[in-house]
C-alpha cells in the first residue's frame, strides 16, 4: 500500500485505472485500505475515476497543501530514498 500511494502523491491527480496498469491488481485493494485511512480520495469523472491525496495525507506527513510544492518535497524525498540505496549497496 506505501507503495501504490507514493505512486498517487506523486503522479496526483492519476486516474484509477493508470494505477491498476503499473501496481498491478491487487492494488485495489490497496485503494480500499488508503481510501479508510483517509489518505486519498476517489472522484468519478465521466466514466473514470481520478485519485488525489487528501489533506489528512499532506497533514500526516508534513507536506505543502500545495500540488507543486507537495510534488517538488516528495521529489527530494525519493532522491534521498534513491541515494540512501546506492550508498548502502556499495
């Protein structure tokens, strides 16, 4: 589930079926869970359904409210996970 929703902070607003393509399946189930834990919202546009990040989520995490702002800290987030791996491997 931490993985399918840095996919949707990440890529927010994603639609439903983008997230099923790259998570595969069993992430509906992951959207279930994220969706009870108020940490994303489901929105049907037309005959797809979009996902975005809730401000519990922004909230709980400590990230900007802000779209651009949020997707800029979670960039560095990753850069740092991403680093923190190589440097462990070596």
């Amino acid at each position: 589930p931490l993985k399918t929703l840095s996919l949707i902070a990440y890529r927010q607003p994603v639609s439903q079926a983008h997230v099923i393509d790259v998570r595969g399946r069993h992430a509906y189930g992951h959207l279930k869970q994220l969706e009870d834990m108020n940490l994303i919202k489901r929105e049907k546009v037309g005959r797809n359904k979009i996902i975005r990040t809730t401000d519990f989520f922004a909230d709980h995490f400590g990230l900007s409210h802000d779209l651009k702002t949020m997707k800029q800290q979670l960039k560095g987030i990753f850069e740092k996970e991403d680093l923190a791996r190589i440097e462990a491997s070596e």
